[in-house]
C-alpha cells in the first residue's frame, strides 16, 4: 500500500514540476531583445545603424500605388521614418507598433513594398511603414524596430509615435528615398 502511495506522491510531484516548468517558460522569458528608447525626431541607435522617427498619420482607406484602396476594420497608421547604416549596412527585420495594452501590430503584408531594404552607412533613407492596426489602438503607440525579425536576443529601438487625426482620404505611403547626410555624416 505505502509503495502506491509514494509512486501516485512521485507522479504529483513530477506532473507539477512540468506544469510549473511550462508556465515559467511562458510567462517569464529567459530572452529579451536590447531596447533602446527614444523620442519622435532623436537618433535612435539600432546597431548597427540608427532610426529616426519623423512622425505619423492614420486614415480609413489606404491607397494600393496601383489605382485602388485598400480598405480595413480599423484604421491604417503610416509611420514616417529614416534608417541608416553606421559602420555597416542596417537592414531592420521587424517594425511594429505596440499599443498602450501591450498588444503589437506587425508592418502590413497587404502592400508592397512596405519597407526600407538596407541602408547603407552614412546614406539614410527615408520612408513611410504602413500598419494595419484596431483604432481603439490609437493614442499611446509606440514603434519598435529589431535588427532581427524575432526580436529576443536582437537590438530594439522603441519610440513613440504620436498620431493625428484620421482622415477620410486615402493614405498615400511616402516612396522609399535616399536622404542628404547629416554634417558629422560624411566620410
């Protein structure tokens, strides 16, 4: 009888150890991406290279660079931004916008190109990245670009990104265009 009891005891214990285990994976992760902060027209360094960012404007309907609209159940939100290499070329792997809740919002898919590609060191490019996001999600947003396209272990820089009113009219994404170097930039 007691050596039931002890191998139902020992079965407890290691159901309970797994289930712990497993809950400790999820709720607090061993990884964490290398945030830095910054405010809406600093030079955020993202190594290796920066992002600055200029702005941003929502609208209902989006318009596709190819004569139609896009339309949504929320609002789309285009985030004006520049990236440039420092030493080497950036090429971010990840923007999102997260929300005051916490909940993210990847770069839309639904239109393309809706990034910058590389950039080169001393040559910013400047663009507008398009999010597909709820619009209760407006007001308290904040951009996060990652080196990596998942963003444990990777540099993060995080920004807040104030919106202005929707509008009604169609949301033209700015062009990705290279910018004129700042002074210090030159080599």
């Amino acid at each position: 009888m007691s050596s039931r009891l002890t191998v139902a005891a020992l079965t407890a214990v290691v159901v309970a150890g797994g289930l712990l285990a497993n809950h400790a994976e999820r709720a607090w992760p061993a990884t964490r991406p290398f945030v830095t902060q910054g405010a809406p027209g600093d030079t955020v360094p993202l190594e290796p290279g920066t992002v600055t960012v200029h702005g941003a404007r929502a609208a209902r309907t989006l318009d596709d660079g190819y004569g139609g609209e896009l339309t949504t159940a929320g609002v789309w939100v285009a985030v004006d931004l520049s990236v440039s290499g420092t030493e080497k070329p950036l090429r971010v792997g990840r923007f999102s916008l997260v929300d005051d809740d916490g909940r993210a919002f990847d770069a839309t898919r639904r239109l393309s190109p809706n990034h910058p590609g590389a950039a080169q060191p001393g040559s910013p490019i400047r663009t507008e990245i398009v999010f597909e996001i709820p619009e209760d999600a407006l007001g308290g947003l904040a951009l996060r670009a990652s080196e990596l396209s998942v963003p444990q272990l990777s540099a993060v820089a995080e920004v807040p990104v104030p919106v202005g009113p929707v509008d009604d009219t169609p949301l033209a994404p700015r062009a990705a265009t290279l910018e004129e170097p700042a002074e210090g930039d030159l080599r």
